[in-house]
C-alpha cells in the first residue's frame, strides 16, 4: 500500500527540475485571436452585469472559488454556496439541500444534462470529481419555467472544463488513512476542432471519527472511484458550435453502519456505474436570437451486497439495479423588436428502471415519460425595469395510476437604478413529481401509484450591488402543498401519501470583497421551516448557517486559504421520537507554494478535530490531513 505515496513523492520530485513556462509563454499571441462561440452546454442565464441577472438568487462559483481548496468533489465545492447544506446519512451517499428542500427535489445538472437516478430521484454529489469543473451555478428560489419540472428546490449547474487553447494539468495527494488521488485534465486546439478530456482514480482504506474524544477508525468506510470524461467541438462558423461527450463514472465502497438510531446492517456497493453519452449544439438566429439543441443518454448501474455481520464474509442477498435514461431539449431565444426577448424550451426525457432484490428473483421493470414546454417574455419597460412572464406545461406518463399534468406559472419584476445594483422580486409555483420508489415500490415499502404531485410556491425578493465590494441578499418563502410523506394509512400499512403542508421562510446574506493579496467572503443563511400539519419543523434543517473564508495569495511567496462551516442545532424525527442534533462548526486550511508550473500544497480539513455529524448516526470525519502537487502548462499552469 506503500506504492501510492512513492508515486506522489517521485513525480513531486520530477515536477520541481521541469522547465518553466515558456511552452505557455509561445501560445499568447495565438490564443488572443481566439473566439469562442456561446457554451453549448450552459442552459442557465448568463451575464456579466447585474441588469442581465436572472430574476432567481443565483450564486455562481468559479476557479478562483474552486481550486483554492483542492476539492476532490462537489462535496467540497457546495457548502460555500449561500442556503446549500450538504450531508451524508444512508447508503454513503451525499446528498445537498438548498434552502431546506432536498436532493429528490432539486435538479443537478452537468454540462446541462440532467443527473439524477431514476428510481430515487435523487444524485451522489461524490460521483462528480471536482477538477473536471470549471463552475458551478446555484439557483435557487423562483427559477426559470424554461428547466421544466422537479426543480422544486432548486437548480445546480456544473459546467466541465473548455479551455480554449491547448494545455494539460495533473494533480497528485496522499493523506491519511492512505488516502490518495490522482487527477489529469487537458485540452489540444485545431483550427476547427478542441478536444478536452479528463481522467482521474481515488482511493482510501477510509476515514477517522472522533467518539467521545478519541480518535477511531469508520469501518467500512474504504472506496476506490474512476472517472473518464472526454469532449469534441467543432465549429463550422458563424457563431455555432457542435458538441458530443462522453462521461464515465465508476466507485466500489463500502457502507459505514449506523452508530445510533438506526438497525444495524453491513452493506457494500461492489460496483457503482455511470455511464453519460450527449450530442449538440449551439446556432445563432434571427438579430442577437440562438437555438440550443441536445440529444443524451444516461445509465446507472449499480450491485449492492448485504452481509449477515460485520466480518463481510456471509453474503445474505444481492440487490442489482439496471436503470437508464434517454432525452432530449431544445432551448430558444428570439428578440421581438428592441424591448422584448421570448424564450422557450421543449424537453422530453424516457426514465426507464429494472431491478432485482436478490440474484435470482425476477426482474421488475418501471417506466416514466416526462415532457415539459416552456415559454418566458423578457420585456424592458424602460432603461431600469424589466418585467418577465412565463409558464410551463409539465406532464408525466405514468405507468400506472392517474398521469399528471400541471401548469407551472413565473411572474418577476426587476428595477436597476444603477449597472451594479439590482432589485428584484419574483413569485413562481413549481411542481415535483413522486420517483418510481414513492409510486411502485412494494406495497410492504410504501409504494402508492396514486400519488398526486408535490406543488411549491416560492416569493422572493432580492437584491445584489457589485462595485467594489460585493453585496448580495434576498428574503423569502416557499409554500409546499400535497407534500410526500412516509405514513402508516388506514390498513396500519406504510405507505406514501400527500398529507403534507409546509412552509419554510428566510433570508440569506453574502459579501465579498479583496484587499491587495487578502480575500474575503462570508454568507449567512436563516431558516424556518414548519410541517403545518404538526406544527414540528422540518427534517436535518438548520435554522442558521454561516460560511467565512479568508485567502492571502502572494504568488512569489505563498497562498493560504481558510475556510469556517457553522450549522446550527436541527432536529430529526426517528422511529422512537425526536433526535435533536448538535450544531457544529469546522475549520478547513489549505497551505500551498508555487515553483513556476508546479505547486505543492497542505491541506486540513475538520482542523480542530471536532466531533460532528449532519445526520445522527453518521458521524462525519475527523482531522484529516493531505499533501499534494500540481503541475500545470498552457492557460492551465499555475498563477
């Protein structure tokens, strides 16, 4: 097992007697010439000032946000994000929550594909490495009609890498518990044509946890993952663009048990597959207009073994699940003379699952069809205000039960006194329509195939001011009728049923700003949330989160970044009542030096080794240290 820190010290070593930058040095002058069209992939608004933003508190997290903190995933890349909480609790999977709704109603898009599991509805943020991102955009409250359905919660868009001009990157680390990883990205440029990949291997015998003080071994908390992602444009001219890429994504861990609250079980995924394929592109039309067109493919499969105890040698079944899904979109904005912009988008996508409870059983087999149109006016009423109105018609072909159809309407108004102030206030109603599992799952899991969709009703106003300092803040609520709850019906049978009303309300804060080599942000969330049927809050809901970071960069000298998560107190109704769940906070460090395109950094991550957990009965890790190295040429070397 020595192998792995032998190879990290031995390229580390090499990288230092590498020549400088001049190989980056020789592109300069071509790569000015370079033009790209608009981002095929991106399906969300973009801008460079605030009159252009979208009506939605949108948080954006670029490289310099990113790479600071020697992410491994998303993991490490959300929780910075105003109102994102992540966590982890069953089956290992991190999940995110924005403003309080969770990952089952949120929509994680990557490279503007859609990534969700179908059956659950829901998405691994781990299963996403963090040096193939170039952003991450979080949007939260009343989003845009034009992303169709189950974006209830929210919209998280990770855009991959496209640098314009050829480059490579590779980084190493090995840390504790013989934790290491190894991580490449490049890019090659012809006149036509760029071609981007990445590839990148993990691995860990697991983490530490501190129980009462002393520092312990999670056991079976060990994993390896691989991931391979490649793209190919082409451009024809004339503002366009074609795209096709590939994505494959493949893990094997294990399952930690439950400390508390739960029954004790001893699961391991033996193999987690994600396999993404998509093809399109990006055409301009009419005066300023353009046309985005997408065709993709995603298939997840997955072996889960469960053993009889903690030795893992008696197998007692082996549960497969075998599920794809197959989609397209077509996204449009023509101006309509000098004052309105009409957008529109039209999307269909097939969600088709099998799956066995045990090697051996017969297959089951359930499938979805969900299609969405979505039409939005932009108008500007004058210099300073814009008005945009829009609806969506979200329909899902069920394979039993009732199939459901529902109008989703957006209404927002936005004043701009100023091109670094925006004030805006919009109200929306989005729906969310119940996974396979609330649907078909057996009758002895609940499964209800009547269920009606969940409806939420969000009003926020907002506000962001960018002119030497950053400011940002918004105020508002989220109403959620027929909400889809676990519940024992009037046959003493669990079953899913909308029994729910909620309503969660708050406000969020961010400020950002730098001083020479010294950076500063901290955002603030608060919320409040309440089931009105029981007058109980909500679930693993923070009332308040804090996020602060501090960053001294001299790149003659050094960089340190510092960075503080603060979750207050939260409860959780278990099965023997309510759990309350401590608040906590964690300190993470990142120290790194720079030799010309090499850099060789420390990080910490829970430096002062607190004992914590988002869920109860998951303790999340303790002190965990890494040291790495990066080397980097072209646009891609280190600055």
């Amino acid at each position: 097992m020595k192998k792995p820190f032998v190879l990290l010290l031995s390229l580390t070593l090499l990288v230092f007697f590498l020549p400088g930058e001049e190989e980056g040095d020789r592109k300069k002058e071509r790569d000015k010439e370079v033009v790209l069209p608009m981002v095929t992939e991106s399906v969300t608004v973009e801008a460079t000032v605030p009159r252009e933003l979208p009506y939605a508190t949108t948080t954006e997290l670029k490289l310099p946000r990113i790479e600071p903190i020697k992410a491994k995933d998303l993991t490490e890349i959300l929780p910075s994000a105003p109102g994102a909480y992540v966590s982890t609790g069953a089956k290992s999977e991190w999940g995110v929550k924005l403003r309080g709704l969770g990952s089952n109603r949120i929509t994680l898009l990557y490279d503007g594909i859609p990534v969700y599991e179908p059956y659950y509805n829901s998405f691994d943020l781990r299963s996403i490495a963090a040096d193939r991102i170039e952003s991450v955009k979080v949007v939260k409250g009343a989003s845009s009609v034009l992303y169709g359905p189950n974006a209830m919660g929210g919209i998280i868009d990770v855009l991959s890498k496209r640098p314009a001009s050829d480059q490579f990157s590779l980084r190493l680390d090995y840390g504790t518990r013989k934790t290491y990883g190894a991580y490449a990205s490049g890019a090659l440029r012809g006149r036509t044509l760029l071609f981007t990949g990445s590839a990148s291997r993990e691995g860990s015998d697991g983490f530490n946890w501190v129980d009462a003080g002393s520092t312990e071994m999670r056991k079976n908390s060990d994993y390896e993952r691989t991931s391979l992602g490649g793209k190919l444009y082409y451009y024809p001219g004339g503002g366009s663009e074609i795209m096709a890429e590939l994505n494959y994504y493949q893990s094997e861990y294990g399952i930690p048990t439950a400390t508390d609250y739960y029954k004790k079980q001893y699961w391991r995924f033996r193999d987690w597959q994600r396999f993404m394929a998509n093809l399109g592109g990006s055409f301009p039309v009419l005066d300023g207009g353009y046309v985005k067109a997408r065709l993709y493919y995603v298939k997840h499969t997955n072996v889960l073994d469960a053993y009889r105890n903690d030795q893992f040698s008696q197998l007692t079944w082996e549960s497969t699940y075998d599920n794809f899904a197959l989609g397209a979109f077509v996204l449009g904005m023509a101006p309509l003379g000098d004052r309105h912009e009409l957008h529109a988008s039209l999307s269909f996508r097939d969600d088709d699952v099998s799956q066995q409870g045990d090697a051996g059983d017969p297959w089951e087999h359930y499938e979805h069809k969900t299609f969405s149109l979505g039409i939005e006016d932009h108008f500007r009423l004058s210099g300073q205000v814009k008005l945009m109105a829009g609806v969506s018609l979200d329909h899902l072909d069920k394979q039993s039960g009732e199939n459901k159809t529902t109008l989703n309407p957006i209404l927002g108004v936005k004043f701009n006194p100023n091109e670094w102030t925006d004030l805006r206030v919009a109200l929306s109603q989005k729906s969310h329509f119940p996974s396979m599992r609330n649907l078909y799952s057996l009758p002895e899991n609940g499964g209800n195939p009547d269920l009606r969709d969940e409806i939420g009703t969000n009003l926020e106003l907002g506000f962001t001011y960018d002119r030497g300092w950053f400011f940002s803040g918004a105020v508002f609520q989220n109403r959620i009728r027929d909400m889809i709850e676990s519940r024992i019906n009037a046959d003493f049978v669990k079953q899913y049923l909308n029994v729910a009303r909620a309503r969660i309300t708050g406000f969020e804060l961010e400020a950002r700003k730098a001083f020479g080599p010294v950076s500063l942000a901290a955002s603030y969330t608060w919320l409040n949330t309440e089931n009105e049927e029981t007058g109980d809050g909500l679930d693993l809901i923070p009332a308040s989160q804090l996020n602060a970071s501090l960053r001294f960069h001299r790149p003659e000298l050094l960089s340190l970044t510092v960075w503080l998560l603060y979750a207050s107190d939260s409860i959780y109704h278990s099965g023997t009542g309510i759990v309350d769940v401590a608040p906590y906070a964690v300190v993470n460090a990142v120290l790194e030096r720079a030799f010309g395109p090499v850099s060789v950094y420390l990080k910490a991550e829970n430096l002062l080794n607190n004992e914590y957990w988002s869920e109860p009965g998951w303790p999340m890790k303790a002190r965990t240290l890494t040291f790495g190295a990066r080397f980097g040429l072209g646009s891609n070397k280190i600055h």
